[in-house]
C-alpha cells in the first residue's frame, strides 16, 4: 500500500489529514475521539490570553446553504475562539500530547497585537510538548473587532511582525493562518515568509452572510431578533482555497512555502487536489462536523488506493504536481478545439442541454420533433455548459479536432487558428515583442 506517513515542516504524522482549529478539536475528549478514528494531526482550537474569559452566545451558532437532498454545502460560523480557561486548555493539551506521541499536535494562537502578550503566551505553550503554532490571522467575526483575527491578517505589517515575534520567541514551527478576506492573497503570504514563518495554512473562513430570515428580517443564525456576519465554510469554499492555495505555490516569492490546505475538503479527492494544487497537507473541519470522526478513514483509504492505481509511493510524490499547469489565460493555447458530442443512446431526453444552450449559450444543439438532441457543431464554442448541465455523466463529451481539421465554426485549420505562432497569446510572440 502507498505509504501516507506525512512530515509537514518537521512534524510527523501517520497521515496527511489534520483536524482544523474549530469546535470538533476544542477539548481533550473530542481530540482523543479524532485520534482514535485514525486523524493524523489535529490543530488545537485556537487559545488566547490568560485574562478576562471569551463570552461566546448561548443561542444559534450556525447558518447553512444546503444542496438537493438537503445535502450541507456550507456553514457560517459565528463562535468565537475558545471559552474555556487557558490553564484547562494547556494541561488538557499536554496530556493528549503523552498519549498520542506519533500524531501531530499543533495549537491555534490568538492573542492582542502586542509583543508581551505573544511573548506571554507562547513559553506556556511550548511547555506542554506540542509540535507547533499556528498564527490565527484569519477569523472575520466577533475577535477582528477586537483588532485580532482577520484585522491582522488583512494588514502584510502586521502579519510579517507578529511572526517574527513569534520566531524570535519559540523553538516550535510557527505555522501562519491566512485570511482569504482580501484582494491578493499573495500579500499575506510574502508577509509571512518575510517574518520568517515556517508554512502557512489557508484557508480560513470567508466573511458572510448566508441567509435572512423573513419573518424576523434578521439575519440567521438569529439571537432575540439580531444577526450578525459570520465565518462561511464547507464544499462551497473549496474552489476559493484550490486557487488561492494554487496562487502562493505557484508565486516565485513565496515557491517552496510549505502549505497546509485548508477550505472544503470532504473526500479523498478534493485532498488529493490540494496536495496537487503544493499543499503538503490537509485540514479539515465541516467534514467531521456533518459526517463525525470516522470520515477521515474513507480518506485514508481513498486516497491509499489511488496512490496505488497512479504508482505514488508517498505523500510528497503527489504534492505539487498540479502546478506547473496552473497558468494564466493569456498562455492557454488556442489551437487546441473541441467540440461536444451526444450519445444518443445514453441520453434520457431531458433537454437540459437544449435549453441551456439555445436560451443562454450559443444555440449549437438541435432538437427533433422526437426529442433527439444533436450538436450542430458550426455553432459549438466547446463552452462545456452542455456537459455541465447534464444529469447523466458521460452522456456528453467535449471532442478534440484533429490537427488539420477545419473547425466548421471559424474556417480555421486547427493548429493553425488565428496564426498562433504570432497570436499574442503566445509567450513566444510576447518575448519577441
């Protein structure tokens, strides 16, 4: 079986999938439950100073998108970091640390943006035995009003600081937890490289709102009549934390980062993505929280499996692999054209796709009297929303023209569409520009 042993900037575990600083890793009881069902490392739910406690609400805590079948798309979140005291946190960390020394322990960290206050707390920390911290950077609601969370991450100053604080003061990796509430994730990211960060994790929450109750006229989840924003999580997210993840491997100045993925991961799949995408591994939260601890062993074994079916032997042998083809548009080569295909005999003659296309696309699929769809490909852009559309997989494939070909659409000779040896698509015709 392909090995899953992971080391993520120095930290050992017995596989890629950690448990996101959240409610499931609050307390000791639900972190020895993830262990025991097989979870490789947990990120501890994030502490922060030993002063006045965290009040979090006593009503709802959680919004939720749902999908067909009422199937949980995604989560809004509006607790805060932990309420209960730090000196039970820590001794409660320490011990699970003695018992489960082949997993991966990281704490989250959330303290004011002042330099004794990281100092205070990071000593105590490091008491305890854990593997690292890791900077929460990236909270949206209730603690970035108190200029922690994401009113730090939002701000590269700040972030290359407090990290470096945190390097100058502790022996342990310091892991930083970016915010994806921001125009260019790249900026956080150099910032915290520069400060001397040993990887950084993303992402964390999206700032939303997800739904308003109409009878209140307040947003949910609603407590005695107000709303407020909250933290946006789950599959949804996950295209959001692919690029972005995508975006700082691919980055010259921040190539070779380690990064921790994080944003919707629910399958073997999408971990396999992000480990594709330069994530040397995952964290999960909305996962465990819908489906319990025991998903991560669906992981394990699927992604197991598909590392013996593709010939990886190891974690690190799938990390990365997907980003040398991560580009931007204008390299994407034009000379390569598709067209979509119907199999008749797979298609149930829905028409999703006629009226997709005839109503909102480029009207390239004909319907019969009998309801027979064809492609008219004199009309088809290979936009790819037919295939899309379609409730029957496979029924409709994208189908690559020959070299030679003449793409009935444009007249063109494919391989030679729009000259593309001086098509400024090109990056050869750029340079010679």
């Amino acid at each position: 079986m392909a090995n899953l042993q992971s080391e993520f900037v120095g930290i050992k575990s017995p596989n890629p999938f950690w448990l996101a600083s959240a409610p499931p890793t609050d307390k000791e009881y639900n972190v020895r439950r993830a262990f025991e069902a097989g979870w490789g490392g947990v990120v501890w739910k994030t502490l922060g100073e030993d002063g006045p406690p965290v009040v979090n609400v006593n009503g709802p805590r959680y919004g939720a998108i749902y999908g067909a079948d009422r199937r949980l798309l995604g989560l809004n979140n509006i607790e805060l970091i932990t309420d209960r005291p730090l000196e039970v946190n820590l001794r409660e960390i320490k011990q699970v640390k003695r018992d489960y020394p082949d997993r991966a322990l990281v704490v989250s960290l959330m303290v004011p943006c002042q330099e004794e206050a990281w100092k205070a707390i990071l000593p105590l920390v490091e008491e305890t035995g854990a593997d690292g911290i890791e900077l929460n950077f990236g909270c949206p609601h209730g603690m970035a009003e108190r200029g922690m969370g994401s009113a730090v991450g939002q701000v590269p100053e700040y972030i290359e600081m407090v990290t470096r604080w945190c390097k100058q003061n502790t022996r342990m990796p310091v892991i930083v937890k970016l915010t994806p509430n921001i125009t260019n994730i790249l900026y956080p990211a150099e910032a915290a490289k520069r400060g001397g960060a040993d990887a950084v994790s993303l992402i964390n929450t999206i700032n939303s709102i997800t739904s308003v109750d109409l009878d209140l006229f307040a947003p949910q989840p609603t407590i005695d009549g107000k709303g407020t924003h909250g933290g946006y999580c789950g599959p949804a997210v996950k295209p959001i934390a692919l690029n972005m993840v995508a975006e700082i491997a691919r980055n010259p100045e921040t190539a070779g980062l380690p990064i921790s993925g994080i944003g919707g991961v629910t399958t073997w799949r999408d971990a396999a993505e992000f480990l594709a995408l330069g994530a040397g591994n995952v964290q999960v939260c909305t996962a465990a929280m819908t489906y319990g601890f025991k998903v991560v062993q669906e992981m394990i074994s699927g992604l197991s499996q598909w590392m013996d079916d593709k010939g990886h032997d190891s974690v690190a042998s799938v990390v990365g692999r997907a980003v040398p083809n991560v580009t931007d548009w204008q390299y994407l080569n034009l000379n390569y054209v598709t067209k979509a295909k119907i199999d008749p005999e797979a298609c149930i003659k829905c028409g999703r796709c006629y009226a997709a296309c005839e109503d909102t696309s480029h009207q390239a699929i004909a319907m019969s009297e009998d309801r027979v769809f064809e492609v008219k490909d004199e009309e088809c852009v290979a936009c790819n929303l037919c295939v899309d559309v379609c409730p029957v997989e496979g029924c409709i494939t994208m189908e690559q023209l020959a070299k030679g070909v003449v793409d009935p659409r444009t007249g063109q000779t494919v391989g030679d569409y729009a000259n593309w040896t001086t098509h400024p698509n090109n990056p050869a015709a750029q340079a010679a520009e």
